[in-house]
C-alpha cells in the first residue's frame, strides 16, 4: 500500500508530465528520488542487501576489505605495513624486560641427550621463535609464487584494472621487503662475531707495538732497518723454566722446591699460575702435577700475563679455543666444504723472541713432539742479543699461459709487453680490478707458441692470490684487444709458481723474501746449545750445504725450516699447501773474528698474509693478535703481514739453530726419547 506522501509526489509528478510542463532537471530528480526511496521495491531490495552482507562468505569480505583499503591514502597504506611489520617483528623476537637489549648469539651446540634440556642463563636473552620464522617464510613463498601465477594467467583481464594492479604491487612489495629482511638476517648472522656467554667484556686494546721501523720504498712498499747486531738485550729476559729439547741438563728434574702435589689442588688456578710466574714451579710440569685440562687452563693465565709483560694484548687468546669447540657457520661457505666435523690441533707458544727490538711470542700448531721446545731453546739463545730481520722483496705472482698462432707472434707479444708504455696501459688495467693490489712487474717468457706473463703484484696485507687472479684476468683481456689471435690455455701456467718446487721462485721471489739474521756468543752456545761454534759451523757446512747440493735439493739448504713454517701456518690460518714454496731457505752459519756464532736464514718465497682465508675463523685470528699482526693495517697496508713474515722467518732460524746444535752434540735421538715418548 503506498503512503499519502508517494501518492501525492507521483500524482503530482505524472500531472507535469501530462500538461507537457517544462520540468527543472533538479526538480525531477527529487521527485524521483523520493519516490524511489519511499518505494516498497526499495525497501525491499534494501532487506536483500542486508541479508546478503550478512551471508557474506570470508573471500568475500577479504575483497571487502581490500577495497576499503586501495581507497586510502598513500600514507595510510604505509603506516598499515609498518605496523603490520612491527606486529611480526615482535611476535618473532619475543617480549624482552632487560634494558639495552643487544643481539647475542646462542653458545655452540654439544652432545647433550634430546631428552635433558640444556641449562641456560637466568640472565640470557631470551631465544626468537624460530618455528614461526620458518612457517612465515614457506607462507610468504607460496603467497608470492601463487600472486605471480595469478597475475600472469589472467593478465588480459588485470591490466586495465588500475585497482587490482595496485593491489598486486602492494601485495609484492611486502613480499620483496620480507625477503630482503630474510637473508638481511642470514647477512647479519654471518658478519657480527659470537659473544662467548658469561665471559667479560674484552678490555680496551693496547696501543700496537710497531712491528719495525718502516721505510718507504717505491718498489718494495715497505722494509726494515736492521740494527746493530751486538746489541745487548736488557728487557723481556728469557725464561729459564721452559724444556729444551737436545739439551742434557733439561733431562734432569728440577731442582727448586715445588709444593707437593696434594696441595696443588687446594690452590686456584690463579694462585698456581702465580708459582710458574715467579718460578717456584716449571711451566712444562703443569700436566704432572695437575689434570690434563686443568693444565691448559693454568697455562692460558700463565701466558696471559707473560702477553702483558711484553706488552701485547693479554686478552689475545680469549678466542683461541681450550675446549672441543667449533663455529661451523663461519667455515661454510668459507673455508672448508661437505664438513663432517674438524680435527683439533695443540698449540705451543715459543718465546719470547727479540726481532728488530720487539719482544713477540709465536704460536706454533703442530703434532710433532720436542719442535715447540726445541724451537723455544733457539728462542732462548737468539734473544740474548736479538735478532735483525728485513723484508727485501714483497710480491705475489700469477703466470697465466697463452697461445699464440704461431711462434713470431709469441715472440711480437713478449716484445709488445717489454715496451714501457705498454706495461703502464696493464698496470691500470689490473688495478682497476682492487683496491690494494699493485702490478709492479712482467716477465713474459716464449715457449715456441706459448707465452707465459708471470705478474708480480703487491697485495697489501692479503696473501693475494685471488687479488692478482681478478687483475691477471683484465690484463689478458687488454692483450686480446691488441691481439685478437690470443688464446687463454690456463690462468695458471706453473711459472708462478704455486704449491710446487721451483727454481724460479727461488731465483725470483714469491710473496715476501725476507733474510733474518743473528750472533750468538760463544759462551751461549757452550751453555744454552750445550756444543761449540766450530762444531756447529761445520755440521751445517756439511749438511746443509753440501749434504742439499749432493741431493740435488732446490731451496732445500737448510735443516728443517719446513717444520716452523708448517706450524705457524697452521696456528695463524695460512695455506698449508703453500708450505712447499714457503719453507725455499738457505742457513748459513760463520764464526766471527771474537769467536762468536754469526747465523742467517734467507727465506725467498714466504708467503704469508692477515686477511682472508682461514685468518678469518676466531682461533686463528687469535693466535695473529698474540703476535699484533692481526687483520690489516689500514695506515700502511702491507705492514701486518710483512710483521707475520718476519716473525716466522725468525722462528725458523730458532728452529735450525737448535736443531743443528742437537745434531753438533749429537743429543737429538736422547732428547727425543726423553721428551718425545709417552710415559
């Protein structure tokens, strides 16, 4: 039934119509509208639509909402994200009342049975969800790949619906910023160090002890000034309580008074420490009088301060571990692949050794009873006077080998290299591929078609061999332009030459070349090596040198310089393999006009570097701080590495030392029974 109010309006609205009066389009519409709105057919269709909302499905009201949502602003929507972002972030990470909440990294994983809970700290932070994190990530995955689908199979349809492409891009930028975020936590992981729980926080590092006094050089970047060689040492004394391998009178036990062993293990480990420090009781005796895990943790206190007192970091070997313990996150990818765990290493410490007037002691990882303290007495005997040391040469190569179509352009390529201006246009070739590496020469060498273009390239405080493989690879490129012919046979042609015996590393140089030097009083080697310089200068004579030559040896002059290298290259995180080139020494030993011992050792081929590689993983780069030459030197690149060189060539000419008065008094068999057989 209709109102008295819809029947006047259509009445009045049909008799307009009927007279043909002109109607006001404004007029018109109100009289529809009301007419419209006061209809039974409206209120009916309005009861409808309500019905329906009210049956709305959850796609439906999802569209619903979406729809609600393109209609807002541009600042809106981003304040919903960030919101939305924050929720997550705090679902994930947890609640956390600690103040100054910081980023820890969970302790390393051991054996513990599925069924005990491992114990933490009241005091930890709590750990994230990382359940949730990983159904978030197979969720967020899924949506993208689905949206993508979607979009492309009815792609006719959405791409002239400016809406529905606003949704999609929304839709895949959250997906883009949660995916960046993803790995951004895999960056993090990988780059900010794990904090050891419970221990305390590291002190400030001291200033670092000059490596030498420095030069400049055009050509070599950086030497040292040796000093004089009879210089007295009056600092960092030698400890007279350390074994010595091939000296008799270390046979015998000591003859200071020790506190019995049932009292040993009333003291704390600090107070023990204290007995070795102020030599009431023998370093080496520590695994007699106490457990052997207990010992290891003594001696760390003992060397720690034994660190201060020569004025490097006492906190050096925090990182060096003590315990069966391994980061594998920071060896993959890295160092080693298809790891099925990692094979533990004792670690000696030798010295103290005085080169170029600092006082450093050397890590030296090793399996080879009676080295460390064979190594240590050479220690001994050099640090009375000191040692000099210099590095003479410092340069990493790459040979790489092509082929030319015949044996005149070989030779036109050889000759185009040589031509100054030319070797200016592949030195900047080269180092537009680094930012430390320096090409300092070339020596293409003809082999009928073949030429090999060995590269000498500075690399700072790297090693360098993949720094001067990317620079190789732009010098060839440039060659190619000017040679279209040339052919690429192998970046590596073996003139460099790598991890192999070669004249021309020894006649040439890889890496650093560096020659240490020593004298040592006759009364030290009488006393300390328990022999007599004649009998030692002509022990070497006789082995080392004519002994080598009668072999045929290439580098090989010398007793065992192969042991030294090998073992600080293993505790520093060195190449091990490139121990064959590395360990290329000749020992020379003279008498002096005051009857004294005068000893050298020249190392060619050393090549050693501070970063990258295995100096990266914690232990290793523990064992470089205790010799202040870790990581690089931002303010003269090259330095801590040239100071790596110098040190282990150093401790190589403790090694011969020793070892060649052991072979002089013909003791070495009876010290390696003594000291090298397990009771």
């Amino acid at each position: 039934p209709y109102s008295i109010q819809q029947d006047r309006v259509c009445q009045r609205f049909f008799a307009l119509l009927v007279d043909g009066t002109t109607l006001d389009t404004h007029k018109t519409l109100s009289c529809i509208a009301l007419g419209w709105k006061t209809s039974p057919f409206h209120v009916h269709l309005k009861n409808v639509k309500r019905a329906m909302s009210s049956a709305m499905t959850l796609g439906m009201q999802i569209d619903a909402v979406i729809n609600e949502l393109s209609n807002l602003s541009s600042t809106q929507q981003y304040a919903i994200i960030v919101i939305g972002v924050g929720l997550v972030a705090t679902l994930l990470l947890g609640s956390a009342d600690h103040p100054g909440l910081e980023m820890t990294t969970a302790p390393p994983k051991t054996a513990v049975s599925p069924s005990k809970p491992v114990k933490t700290d009241k005091n930890s932070q709590p750990e994230p969800r990382w359940y949730i994190f990983r159904m978030i990530n197979y969720a967020m995955m899924v949506a993208f790949v689905a949206s993508v689908a979607d979009f492309v199979w009815n792609y006719a349809a959405y791409a002239v619906d400016s809406a529905v492409l606003l949704r999609f891009l929304i839709g895949w930028s959250a997906c883009l910023i949660y995916f960046f975020g993803f790995f951004g936590v895999s960056f993090v992981h990988d780059v900010v160090p794990p904090v050891d729980e419970g221990l305390a926080p590291s002190p400030p590092q001291p200033e670092k002890i000059p490596s030498a006094k420095m030069v400049s050089s055009s050509r070599n970047q950086t030497v040292t000034i040796p000093k004089s060689m009879k210089k007295k040492a009056v600092e960092a004394p030698c400890p007279k309580d350390v074994p010595v391998c091939s000296d008799p009178s270390s046979f015998a036990t000591s003859s200071k008074k020790a506190p019995p062993a049932s009292n040993l293990t009333e003291l704390s480990d600090d107070q023990i420490a204290n007995l070795v420090l102020t030599g009431q009781m023998k370093d080496h005796e520590l695994e007699k009088r106490l457990d052997c895990h207990r010992a290891v943790d003594v001696r760390r206190l003992v060397i720690r301060e034994k660190l201060a007192k020569v004025g490097n970091d006492p906190s050096s070997l925090q990182e060096l571990p003590s315990q069966p313990s391994l980061d594998y996150s920071r060896v993959h990818g890295a160092n080693c692949e298809i790891v099925v765990g990692y094979v533990p290493l004792p670690v000696g410490m030798v010295g103290p050794l005085r080169i170029n007037d600092m006082t450093v002691y050397v890590p030296m990882a090793t399996t080879e009873g009676c080295l460390v303290a064979s190594a240590n007495r050479g220690c001994k005997a050099i640090s009375v006077t000191g040692a000099n040391a210099m590095v003479i040469r410092d340069g990493i190569t790459r040979a790489p080998c092509i082929r030319m179509p015949s044996a005149m352009e070989a030779a036109r390529l050889k000759l185009w290299c040589d031509e100054p201006t030319n070797f200016a246009a592949m030195k900047a070739a080269f180092e537009t591929t680094t930012s430390f590496g320096k090409l300092k020469s070339c020596s293409p060498t003809v082999a009928g078609r073949n030429v090999y273009l060995r590269l000498v390239c500075f690399s700072g405080d790297a090693m360098g061999m993949n720094m001067v493989s990317k620079g190789s690879l732009a010098v060839i490129d440039l060659l190619r332009a000017e040679f279209p012919e040339l052919k690429l046979i192998a970046l590596s042609g073996n003139m460099c030459t790598d991890k192999k015996a070669a004249a021309t590393n020894w006649l040439e140089g890889r890496g650093k070349s560096v020659v240490t030097e020593c004298v040592i009083p006759k009364e030290v080697v009488n006393k300390t090596l328990k022999t007599t310089v004649e009998a030692m200068v002509e022990t070497n004579i006789n082995k080392n040198l004519i002994g080598s030559a009668m072999a045929g040896a290439i580098g090989g002059f010398n007793a065992h310089a192969a042991n030294m290298v090998t073992a600080v290259f293993l505790a520093t995180g060195q190449d091990p393999a490139q121990n064959v080139e590395s360990s290329n020494c000749i020992t020379l030993l003279e008498e002096t006009e005051d009857g004294d011992l005068h000893m050298s050792c020249t190392m060619p081929s050393l090549e050693v570097g501070t970063v990258g590689g295995g100096t990266t993983l914690p232990a290793q780069a523990a064992c470089l701080q205790a010799m202040g030459c870790k990581g690089g030197d931002r303010q003269n690149p090259g330095a801590n590495a040239q100071r790596l060189a110098l040190i282990t060539a150093t401790a190589v000419m403790a090694g011969e030392l020793s070892l060649i008065a052991a072979l002089a008094a013909n003791t070495l068999v009876q010290a390696h029974m003594t000291h090298n057989r397990k009771k």
